[in-house]
C-alpha cells in the first residue's frame, strides 16, 4: 500500500543511516522497524532474569549502629583542622 507519511527529522535521518549501514532499501527498514515496534517487547527480551536473594548478614563483632563512627571521626578532624595526629 503506498501512502505519505511524514517522519521527524531525527527518525528520518535514523532511518536513511539504517538503510546505509545494512545496505537494504529505505522502505524495507522502516516496514521492519515499524513491525519491531509492533510485537510485544517481551518476544524480543527472552527469558525474564532471576535474582536469587541472600543473606548478608555483618560478621560477628561488627556492631551496625557503629558503621559510620569512624567515619564521623575523620570528618569532624578535618573539620577542625587537625592532622589526625
């Protein structure tokens, strides 16, 4: 079927550089595109990924409200202006 259609420029010029670089007919690659946008997108993604959930616990000894002490302590040596030593 031959209709007009009128493409914005940045799809246009997507286009032609498709065409270029797969040397195939203008034509062709916009049918082709067209019917890639068409088909459900799950098709195209395969199989869905899988993430298995650990555990991460803190080692023993390591106390989870002090993560951030020793950091704390450099921030407020630098603030003041001391070297730390």
């Amino acid at each position: 079927m031959r209709t007009t259609l009128t493409l914005d420029d940045d799809v246009a010029d997507f286009l032609r550089e498709q065409a270029r670089l797969q040397n195939r007919p203008f034509k062709q690659v916009v049918n082709d595109t067209l019917r890639r946008g068409m088909s459900p997108v799950a098709r195209e993604l395969g199989p869905a990924y899988r993430v298995s959930p650990h555990h991460g616990g803190f080692r023993s000894g390591v106390d989870p409200l002090k993560l951030n002490q020793l950091n704390d302590e450099l921030e407020t040596q630098e603030f003041m202006g001391q070297d730390g030593e």
